[in-house]
C-alpha cells in the first residue's frame, strides 16, 4: 500500500523539510501526496518538488485547494487526481512590497516567473485554458499586476492540469463548495484591501508593515476558518509563528530603509538652508550696492597734484649770480 503524505498547510522552509524528510523516509515505496494547500514560497516549493521527481512515484490527491505554487507542484507529476469540489489558483509569482524592491530583487521575481511559465507552457493545453479563463498565459505572468485565476476541478482536468476527478456525495459537495467560496472570496478581498492600503500608505511615504504582516496572517486562518476543525495546532502554531518571524524582518528591514531615507532628507535639508543662507548674503550686498550708487565725478582718476614753487629772495639770487661766475671761470 502506497505510503500517505499529508501537505495540509501554506508552503515555508520547515514544510519543506518535513515533506522532504517523509519522502526520504519512504525509501523507494509508491507515494501518495494528499494536498490542501494555498501555497507559499516558491524556493521552497521547488525544494519539495525536487525531491519528488528523485524519488519518483509521487500521486498528488487533491483534497481541497491546490493553490499558488500549489498548483505548480501538479505539473511534476504524471498521476493527477482531485475532489469534485477541489479548486485551484494559478497567478505569477508576486510580493505585497514590490515598489519597495531593488532592481536586482526585480529581476529575480522575473526570472522566478519565467521558470514557473515555462512549467506550465509544458504542462497544460494554453488554447484551452485561453478558451475557459477568458486570458492568455502570456497575459498572467505580466508584471504590471497580479492576475488571480481561479479553476474548478473539472476546468483543471480540461486544460490538463489533473488527470481524474474523483465525485463526492451531494451534501460534502455543499460543504466544501461553501468553504472554497468563502476562501476565494477572502484570499481576494483581502488582497485588494492590501493593494489599496498599500496604494494610499505609498503616497502619504508612510507604511506600517507590522499591520500588514498581520494581515497576512488574519488572510492565512481565514482561508483555513471553515476548517478550524480539521487544522493541526501544531501546523497552526508553525505557520503563525513563521508569519511573525517574517513581520519581524520586513519590519526591521523597512525601519532600517527608513532611517537612511531620512538621514539623506536631513543632510539635504541642511545643504539647502546653507545655500539660502550664501544666497540670502548675496543679496543684501547686491542691495547695498544698489542703495549707494558711485558718483560719477568721483569716479575718475584724480589729477596729479603740483607743488607750488618757493619765491625767491634777495640771498637766494645773489648765490646763483655767484655759482654762475664761479662756473665760467672753471
């Protein structure tokens, strides 16, 4: 009998490793892989499906959503199966701080979203997921926004995504298709209220990311409200505590971006008033100068002064008469 593993919780690191050290403990035994999951990381993801294609017989079971990276774990495996009621999610690759990312952290959420385009180019019939979605996949992975695209199993099973759908009896059918509702219509509220937020906080240069760290929270148990019963506290705890752990170091991070920021306003703000200072003296001798103009009289040269000659008197003569004698008798 085929070894069950259960992967009932959004994707991080410590998920990872623990579907990583159950596939690993499985030896080389067939694999069932029971999914409900909104999905999460996306290096972690790939961490998961790593293993998967090593070991090799992996049937995925959808039990309820397959969701986000989720979703792109179905296309590593040949042996597909999902609830009637199962829903699915599919949009690129995407942080709520965007706009505050670097141009290289950019281009890797662009590489990150060419590699899961190129999964799903591989995986599922585009004319048909075109023909049911109303979009194309070229359109999903665009960067100018996030667009959330959601799937019925039996859409899933059109474009190739799963490969069965297993029928469940009418009054479940109910239950899980008022919970996944509710989900969907959450996870979307939620989102544009954050987009929103962010939108009115990115104008004021003002944004409280412990709020929405918490938010990310709030959205993580309400998608998971309907099924509070069935949820692991232990899984639980985990996610909210890896949740905070990530608050914690956007926060810190942002809080750092954000006293640089205002150091370099403030040292700005004193180089200015330096210069208004200098401009402001400018000025004052500028009107100085205009308050006392030069006279024009003034302005030129002064005449070379001419020392008035001495009159002569009676001595003064008579040595002369006499140094002229004295001189033609030489």
């Amino acid at each position: 009998m085929a070894q069950e593993i259960l992967l009932y919780s959004p994707i991080f690191d410590f998920t990872a490793e623990l579907f990583i050290n159950q596939l690993e403990e499985s030896n080389d035994e067939d694999v069932v892989v029971r999914m409900n999951t909104p999905g999460g990381d996306v290096f972690a993801g790939w961490g998961m499906i790593a293993k998967m294609r090593e070991h090799g017989n992996v049937k995925i079971k959808v039990d309820g959503a397959a969701m986000s990276m989720g979703a792109y774990m179905l296309a590593f495996s040949n042996d597909v199966e999902a609830l009637s009621t199962s829903r699915f999610l599919i949009h690129r690759a995407h942080s709520m701080f965007e706009s505050f990312m670097s141009e290289e952290e950019i281009e890797l959420l662009k590489s990150m979203n060419s590699d899961l385009k190129k999964v799903l180019k591989a995986k599922i019939d585009e004319k048909a997921f075109k023909d049911i979605t109303g979009i194309s996949l070229n359109d999903v992975f665009k960067m100018d926004e996030v667009r959330d695209v959601f799937l019925s199993a039996q859409e899933a099973k059109k474009i190739g995504l799963i490969n069965k759908i297993n029928k469940v009896d009418a009054k479940i059918a109910a239950q899980h298709e008022e919970t996944f509702s509710i989900a969907a219509s959450n996870l979307e509220k939620w989102q544009i209220k954050n987009q929103n937020k962010m939108s009115t906080e990115q104008e004021s240069k003002s944004l409280d990311v412990k709020e929405l760290a918490n938010q990310i929270i709030a959205g993580v148990k309400d998608i998971f409200a309907k099924n509070e019963d069935d949820i692991d506290e232990t899984v639980e705890s985990k996610v909210v505590e890896a949740a905070n752990e990530l608050a914690d170091e956007i926060n810190a991070e942002y809080a750092s971006k954000l006293s640089e920021a205002e150091n370099n306003v403030s040292e700005l703000g004193e180089q200015i008033e330096t210069l208004k200072a200098e401009k402001q003296a400018l000025e004052n001798e500028v009107n100085e100068l205009k308050a006392s103009p030069i006279d024009p009289a003034a302005a030129k040269d002064p005449e070379p002064e001419v020392e008035p000659k001495a009159e002569k008197n009676e001595w003064d003569i008579l040595a002369e008469q006499v140094n002229d004698k004295l001189s033609y008798l030489k």
